[in-house]
C-alpha cells in the first residue's frame, strides 16, 4: 500500500499539504485538493483513519438521527433520500463521512452514541414527537443541526422551511381558483411543520376573510392512510369542502383516492394541493399541485452549518436557516 510519502512525491506537492487534503480540505485550493486525490486514488493510497483521528482530534465522521417517532416506513422515506444527497455531499466536500444512528431516547442518548462513536458532530431528522435528548446533546457542545426542530445551545442551530408561508401560498392558490370551503388535512400538531403548516392555513383565511372551522379541519401523520382516512373525515358533513390543503404530499395521494371513492373529481369537484414535491407528485394523476421544498438544499445547509460550528470555531449560537419554498401548479387545481 502507497505511504503518504509516496504519494506526495507523486503528486510533487510536501507531505504536508498531503495532510491538509486529508485532514483540513479548506485550507489547500480545490485544484490541489482535485489533483492530490487523483493521484491517491491512481496509487490505491488510504490514509489511516484512526491514525487521523488521533493526529487530529476529529474523526471527520458525522453522525445523522433519523427519529421517525416509530411510525411510518423510516429510512425508506422519500423526504429522506434527497436531504441524504445534499447532506452527503456537502460532507464530502469538506472532507467528512456520514454514519447513520439509530434513534437513542433518554437523557443523554445522543451524546453517548456521539462520544461511542468519535463523531464530529450529529444530524438530527424529527418527525416524531419532540425528544428531550435533542435538548441534552444541544446543551452539551457537541455542534448538532436538527431538521424541523427549534433547537438551541452553544454549538447547535436547526434547519427548516418556510412553512407558515408555503401554507399560505397553498390557500391563496386556492381561493384563486375560486374555492371558498378550504379544508386542511393538517400534519400532528406536535410536530413543527405539523403546527406551522396549520398556523399558515389559519392565517392565510383570516387574510382572505374566510372563516376558519374546526369541522374543515382533519388531522394526519402525513403517511398516505391518515390522508385517506382524514379524507373520509371531511366529506362526511353534509356540506363538504370544494377545496382542501394538505400538510404532506403522502396525505393529499391518500386523499385523492378518498375522493376517488366517493366518486368525486378533482379538481373539478373538490380541487386538491399538497406539501413536499415528492417524485410521485408528479406522477399520479392528473398531478399533484404542491408546495415544493428543496430537500436537497435541506441536507446542503445541514451539512455547511454543522461544519461551520466545528472546532476551533468558538462555541456561540449559530443563526438557523429557514429555506424558501414555491408553488408547484399541477392537475389537481
């Protein structure tokens, strides 16, 4: 196996810069960086990672907590696999490696399996309920970026999107189109995006002069049967709604067989829009108009927020980032 003295000599660059492309990407150019790891990986040169880890104090491994709250298809989730390409990515680019966990609750869970396992730091998804380990790991200085979740400590921010606003701009495409009995098939309430997205619906209504009433209003878990089962809920009044917002794009495709069922058509009917842009939105018919979130940026920002709060940046709170969403106009409106 090549040395890293080999491999410097090949690359005709100093050993130290050899080192700085493994351990401190940031400091060489991208070029060197480009140039070095090519050479690298023509020797078969691997540097030791334990080694690194000792030189260094850093493992250079991030860990990431997928927290489904026990419910739904977990790492299969199709929110997850687009945020894992930014996130992934952007680790990449800086020189670090991704490590899933599995979710440990109870105080302290976090921080052991971080302490375990070396980790630089830690990525936490929620969309379960709220876990006050994420409280416990925040407070103990390891730099941790949470996903959907307000999360504070000295090195710790979360990431999210605009979700009051998305919501809004789903009930003003509404009523736009004419619609006037908006109902929401909201998300658990106890969850962020479950309480914002409603937050926004109520307030987009009052903007609008619409009432807002609790019988329009249907809870979910945004997986596709609590979609079709708040679907049901809804068209049980005597008077059903002619439009309605859903939370989540799995609870609006449960929602369109719903409607399907009762033999109603959409969007002529009862107009449909969801929430998330996943790939299937696109593809069931006629279309799923929908709030799109960049879920790729999701993991990107995780990943540049965590590695801005490493060592030997100081230990100050780190300002969140809120991404912006847009309006996806489809069939169903």
């Amino acid at each position: 196996m090549a040395t890293i003295r080999e491999l410097a000599r090949r690359a005709e660059v100093s050993v130290a810069t050899v080192s700085r492309v493994f351990n401190n990407p940031d400091l060489v150019t991208r070029r060197t960086r480009e140039h070095v790891l090519r050479v690298a990986d023509e020797l078969g040169y691997q540097p030791n990672e334990s080694a690194r880890t000792l030189a260094t104090g850093r493992s250079r491994m991030v860990g990431l907590v997928w927290d489904t709250g026990h419910r739904g298809p977990g790492w299969r989730h199709p929110f997850l696999q687009e945020i894992l390409i930014g996130l992934k990515t952007a680790l990449s680019d800086h020189g670090h490696h991704l490590l899933m966990l599995a979710a440990e609750p109870g105080a302290g869970g976090y921080a052991r399996a971080a302490k375990r396992h070396d980790l630089d730091g830690i990525v936490f998804i929620d969309a379960g309920a709220p876990d006050p380990a994420l409280a416990d790991l925040a407070a103990s200085g390891l730099p941790c970026v949470a996903l959907d979740r307000p999360v504070t400590g000295p090195r710790a921010t979360y990431v999210t999107s605009d979700n009051v606003g998305g919501a809004r701009a789903a009930v003003a495409h509404l009523h736009a189109r004419g619609r006037r009995r908006i109902a929401t098939i909201a998300g658990p309430r106890r969850t962020w995006p479950g309480a914002d997205r409603l937050a926004g619906y109520r307030l987009e209504l009052s903007a609008l002069g619409l009432p807002y009433r609790e019988e329009l209003v249907a809870e979910g878990d945004f997986y596709l049967d609590s979609g079709h089962a708040a679907m049901r809920r809804l068209l049980a009044p005597d008077e059903r709604p002619d439009a309605v917002f859903a939370a989540g794009d799995q609870m609006a495709i449960g929602a369109l067989r719903a409607l399907a069922e009762a033999g109603l058509r959409v969007p002529e009917d009862v107009a449909l829009v969801g929430f998330d842009d996943i790939e299937l939105a696109a593809l069931v018919p006629p279309g799923l108009t929908t709030v799109a979130q960049d879920k790729t940026a999701f993991g990107t920002a995780a990943a540049r927020a965590l590695i801005a709060m490493l060592p030997p940046s100081p230990a100050t709170p780190h300002p969140p980032a809120i991404l912006p969403t847009r309006l996806v106009i489809r069939g169903t409106t």
